[in-house]
C-alpha cells in the first residue's frame, strides 16, 4: 500500500504584495499568512506561478473593471502549478500530493446556461484569480477542489504554470477561429508570453504561424518554436503588404491579436483574404482604442472580428495534452521568488521573449 504523503505547513509562506494600485503601483515581497481551505476547497503549494499581463493590468486598475483594492487584494497572479497539501472535508476528487493547477478562473457559479454549455469562462458569477481573491504570487493559496485543474506527470511546473492561462487561452482561440490545417495564422506580438503559445499551438494543429514582432531574440524564440516566418516591425517599411505577401499574396486566414497596441492595424493586416477572422485576445487598457472597420469590408470579404477570453477547464485539459506529447515547450525566464518585483517591472517595460516564470522553491 502507499503512504499517504505528510505536508508540514508552516503559518506564514512569501508572497508577491502590491503596495499603491495605480499607475504608481510597487510589488515587494513580504511573508503572509497561510490559509485555511474550506470544506471544499484544497490548499496548494505553489511551486510555480506564470506573470501575465493582465497581472500588470490589475496592478495598474486600467482594466474595465474594478480593481484589486476593490476586493482587498493585495497578491495577483493566475498561472500557478503545484501540488495539495491539505484537503477540505468534503473533497473527493485530490489526494494529498496530487499536482494541480490554478487558473484565471478560480470559481464559476456552475449552475448557469453557460457553465452548462461549456463556455463556463463567461460565467457572469465568475470569481477572477488575482483580481477578486488572493492570486498566485502568494505560495499557499486555496482553491475550490471542483474547478482546480489536475496536472499530469511529466509535464515541468515552468510549462504547466502558464498552460493555466497563456495557452488554455490561445486553445480557445484557435479553436474558435475554425482556422483549417493549412491556413495562415498571423500572430501580431507572437514573441510575448502569450504569442508564443499561440505559436507553437497553432503549429501542432497544422496551421501556418507567421509572427509580427521585433528584435533578434524574439524572433530567434518564435523560429524554434514553429513560426514560418518572422517579420520585424522595425525594420519592414509596410508590415501588412509584407503580411499578404507572405500568405499567398491575399492574406492570412486568421489574425491573433495577443498585444494589444497592433489592434489599430489589425483589419489592415488580413490584405484580400475572404472569410478572414481577426481574434482579439489582448486585453487593452480602457479607452485605448476601437477596433473596426467600414460596413463594405465586412459585407465584401465575409471579415470577422471575434473576442474569446481565457480558456475553459477543457481549454486547458487540451492544453496540458499538448504539453504531454511535446508541442508545448519551456518558453520562459525563470525567476526565484525574492526577485518577482524585478520580473513585474521587466514585463511593465516589454522587455520579454516569450514567458516569465517565478519559482517559489529557489
């Protein structure tokens, strides 16, 4: 028979603290106290945890949301990955040791036609992870059991910590752009954090990855991960006609908009391609913009423009699939735990290719 595994849990654990939310916003790590798990929910310890930015978003309150000192959080973060170390009473689906995953999501009501039908990510009851409850740049943090993502063996912790967010996201997606194996699948920004999911993901489904983006190590990053091409914003006169002539000399077939500053050419990009999709997925600032284009466009080119939002639970079983066959690979810098507030400024300033992640344990 096999031991039941034993946790010694210590009162306090280190954790990422926001001091000033606002633009004025500073991140300190400081020790905090563990929580209890209710009835039925799980305490994890997190031996990973991704910075997104939509984390940077929540530290800045620019969203179209309340924010974090709304709900008297003061720790975000949503892509963690680690392993149970206490147990609720009512909790049937972990064991102590199991490794699990946190999302954007932490809970939805699951009582709801949305919930029901799968699209549970548009759950009007939904509780977001790092914006209205303790997030996952704190070590132990609870988590409903029935919505706490399993993780299975040989995925690392530094590849599934993203896979919460970063690529369920993309998953979702790819999947709603009904792109076909074969299609064009440009990627503006697709050497950031969420890009390069999409990247590698679009690859493993057959579709053709082309990536807007700049510098030599992002581009050096999204050639080993499957892009086709890489066109440098920088330093290419006309982006779009370079874009059409890439695919095909028309067009691609879908556009993912994972940074949110290529949203004012985005419509631009999709040249002559009938049926084209552009997909947002960034989530800009509020007020930053509106995306759209005149009537004749949509009606003459079949044009689609399409927003999804983070992935599903079944987003990001896929997700975890293709990290379990070798389609998702580490994309990431890593960071010790005392260095978070260096990662968040880095990522504040777009310096990053690819994803950061912070390790809890070094």
């Amino acid at each position: 028979m096999t031991e039941t595994p034993q946790f010694d849990i210590p009162k306090e654990c280190k954790a990422g603290v926001i001091y000033d939310i606002g633009p004025s916003f500073t991140a300190k790590v400081e020790m905090v106290p563990v929580p209890e798990p209710g009835p039925d929910e799980v305490l994890i310890k997190l031996n990973a945890t991704g910075i997104c930015y939509s984390d940077v978003h929540y530290m800045l309150g620019d969203l179209d949301a309340p924010p974090m000192s709304f709900f008297n959080v003061r720790s975000p973060g949503h892509e963690g990955a680690g392993i149970v170390v206490k147990l609720g009473s009512n909790v049937k689906n972990f064991k102590l040791g199991d490794r699990a995953g946190v999302k954007p999501l932490l809970d939805t009501c699951g009582s709801c036609e949305l919930c029901w039908s799968g699209r549970e990510n548009y759950c009007q009851n939904v509780i977001h992870t790092g914006l209205m409850c303790t997030g996952t740049y704190q070590q132990y943090i609870v988590s409903p059991a029935r919505y706490t993502t399993p993780i299975p063996e040989g995925i690392p912790d530094y590849v599934a910590a993203p896979i919460m967010c970063s690529a369920s996201t993309m998953v979702r997606s790819l999947r709603d752009s009904e792109l076909q194996p074969g299609d064009w699948a440009l990627f503006p920004g697709g050497g950031g954090g969420v890009g390069i999911q999409g990247v590698q993901l679009a690859k493993a489904m057959g579709f053709r990855p082309v990536v807007i983006d700049t510098g030599a190590a992002k581009k050096e990053l999204v050639l080993q991960m499957g892009a086709e091409t890489f066109i440098d914003f920088k330093e290419t006169p006309d982006v779009a006609a370079e874009a059409v002539r890439i695919c095909d000399g028309v067009g691609p077939h879908g556009v993912f908009v994972t940074a949110p500053p290529a949203y004012k050419t985005a419509v631009e990009l999709v040249g002559q391609r009938i049926g084209a999709k552009v997909m947002c997925i960034g989530l800009p600032p509020k007020g930053s913009g509106i995306l759209g284009a005149e009537p004749g466009k949509y009606i003459l080119r079949n044009l689609t423009i399409k927003g999804t939002l983070v992935g599903t639970m079944d987003d990001t079983r896929r997700a975890l699939d293709y990290a379990k066959r070798g389609a998702l690979k580490q994309v990431c810098e890593v960071y010790p735990i005392d260095r978070l507030p260096e990662a968040v400024n880095k990522l504040r300033r777009g310096e990053v290719a690819g994803r950061m992640v912070v390790d809890f344990n070094q």
